[in-house]
C-alpha cells in the first residue's frame, strides 16, 4: 500500500478515536454535572432533623456537628446534605469522638428528614478541677462538663491537664476494680461517696458513715472484701465502732490493718 494512503488511514483512525475520546469526556462531563445540580435540588436535601435520647448534650451542638459534616461537599462537587449521599456512618463517627457520647445511630426516614439517635454514658462520678466538674463513666472517662452531681461518686485526684474532658481518671481495669467494691461493700451494708489519690497508685475510699478504705491499684476487689469481712467479724467491729476507726487499711494480702481514732 503505497505511504500517503497507509498516513491518511493512521490520521483517520486518530482522528476517529479522538473524537470518541471527546465525546466520551463530554458525556461524562455532562453526567457530573447534572449529578452535582441534582444532589443539590431541594426536594432530596436534609431540612429537618429529630434528635433523641440525649440528656446531657444539646440539640444545637448535635445538629451544629451534623450540618458541618453534611455541608463538605465529595469530591468538589456533589452535596452530601441528602438522602442518597448523605455519610451516616462518618458523621456519627464524629459526632460520638467530638462530643464523648456511647453510640450515635443517624436513618433517614424521609426524603427530607433525619433521625439521630444518641446514647449517652451513664454518669457515675463525677471529677473537678478547681471549678469546673466533669460527669465520669463507669470506665473513668470524663464525657461531659457538668455541675449537678447528687447522688454522684466524688473523684479527686490531681492532674496536669487543664481541662478534663475526654481524659481517664485512672487506668479502665482498676475504674472497674471500684465498681465492683462498690457492689461488694453494699452487700456488707457499707456506702462510700469519695475516692481520692496522690499517686493514683493508693486510693482512699471515703465510706459514708465510717473509715478510709486504703486500697492498691493492683488490689483485687474479692480479697479486699473478703479481708474486710474476716477483720470486722474477728474484732468484733460493730456498726457503732465502725464509725470510730480512722482508716482501714487493705493493702496487703491477706492481712488488713486498721487505726482507731
């Protein structure tokens, strides 16, 4: 075949698979953008939003979290502020680190409407730092600033930090250890209010209507008790001398050493 045929057949077929190219590009432009204007339309964005079981934290900082999450648009160009695009799990992911919450559910239940669900931690002591107290779980974590604490275990413990909040006050395994002592003493008919520490390796346990409890933070909650147990019933502690002991102290294994006051 002579060559300026074989040049005019290389620049047809160049020519005809630039121009597929073209129009491949065209089409998907013009498929991205309908796409982007229709993420945006009205009728499927996120107007309404209904927050529930949250105790502790306002709706506006939930629905604050919610809308600046829901605004960031993929890519450049489509809005993720509707029921096809919307990131339910990212932004409850973000809305539980950034405000300390158990679990947050997010469904659609409309076109146009929300639903979070937030479940909260449940309080079960609370921890201060000259005049700001923070709402502690039952793993130590420090959730949420609040001032109403009746009722509420009483932490103290110095710290660095200046402000508490999302810190553990002690190590999660020995925050449990005095949940379970809690349940132990009950049975034994003893209440205590404070738990404080220097080190946060010896902790104080204030009981309601007696001694300091000294424990270790390696002590195991079943022998503390236990110990407790065989030394009030070996002296012959009733409930009245209770009350005149200073301090008893559980530190050691298998012994248990109290002072009178």
């Amino acid at each position: 075949m002579p060559k300026h045929k074989t040049s005019v057949l290389l620049r047809k077929k160049r020519f005809r698979r630039w121009w597929r190219w073209s129009l491949s590009a065209s089409f998907l432009i013009v498929i991205l953008y309908a796409a982007s204007f229709w993420s945006a339309h009205e009728s499927i964005q996120i107007k309404e939003i209904k927050i529930s079981g949250n105790e502790f934290i306002s709706d506006e900082t939930i629905e604050q979290i919610f809308r600046e999450s829901s605004d960031i648009k993929i890519l450049g160009l489509f809005d993720r502020n509707n029921f096809l695009f919307l990131p339910k799990k990212i932004i409850a992911q973000k809305i539980r680190h950034q405000i300390s919450v158990k679990n947050v559910i997010i469904r659609i239940v409309e076109f146009g409407r929300a639903e979070i669900e937030v479940i909260e931690y449940e309080p079960w002591g609370v921890w201060c730092k000259e005049e700001r107290c923070y709402f502690v779980n039952k793993d130590g974590l420090a959730f949420i600033e609040h001032q109403n604490f009746t009722d509420l275990i009483i932490l103290e413990g110095a710290t660095n930090q200046e402000d508490l909040l999302g810190l553990s006050y002690t190590k999660t395994n020995t925050f449990n250890n005095f949940i379970l002592i809690q349940k132990l003493l009950h049975k034994l008919e003893i209440e205590f209010y404070k738990i404080s520490t220097e080190d946060f390796e010896t902790f104080k346990i204030w009981t309601t209507e007696g001694p300091q409890l000294l424990v270790s933070n390696k002590s195991n909650p079943t022998e503390i008790i236990n110990n407790l147990k065989i030394l009030l019933e070996q002296e012959s502690i009733h409930k009245i001398q209770f009350k005149n002991i200073e301090y008893i102290d559980l530190r050691f294994k298998d012994k248990a050493y109290y002072k009178i006051k």
